[in-house]
C-alpha cells in the first residue's frame, strides 16, 4: 500500500536531486557537442566567484530574517 505513496516520493523529490549531483561532475552540452566529464571543476569555479558567496550571504541574510519572522 505504502508502493504509490514512495514511488512518488522518490520520482520527484529524491530522484532529481541526485541527477543534480551527478549531472554538476560535467560540462554543459552545447549544440552537438556532449557533456564531458569535469570532476570538481565546476565547484572550484563556483568557490573562487564572489558573486557565489555574495548570494550564499543573502540567502543566509534572508534565512535568518524571515525564519524567526514566520515562526
């Protein structure tokens, strides 16, 4: 019975995060040229931008607000 309820759940919560995940490890296809296999390319990108780190600082900005606010 519980069947329906799991594959729900894990077909659109579960699922897409963990293609996330693997699909962050490569490029971006573009045209006919496939994705190719970076590693933590990507994340060391993100990590050196200081937009990045700007955003993660407005969101916790945010976060901190709004969270006491609504509770």
């Amino acid at each position: 019975m519980l069947l329906p309820a799991l594959v729900l759940l894990v077909s659109f919560t579960h699922w897409p995060t963990v293609a996330t995940l693997i699909d962050s490890y490569f490029s971006t296809p573009k045209g006919s040229r496939p994705a190719v296999w970076v590693g933590i390319e990507n994340y060391q990108a993100m990590a050196a931008d200081p937009v990045f780190w700007k955003a993660v600082k407005n969101n916790l900005w945010f976060a901190g607000a709004t969270i006491p606010l609504s509770i």
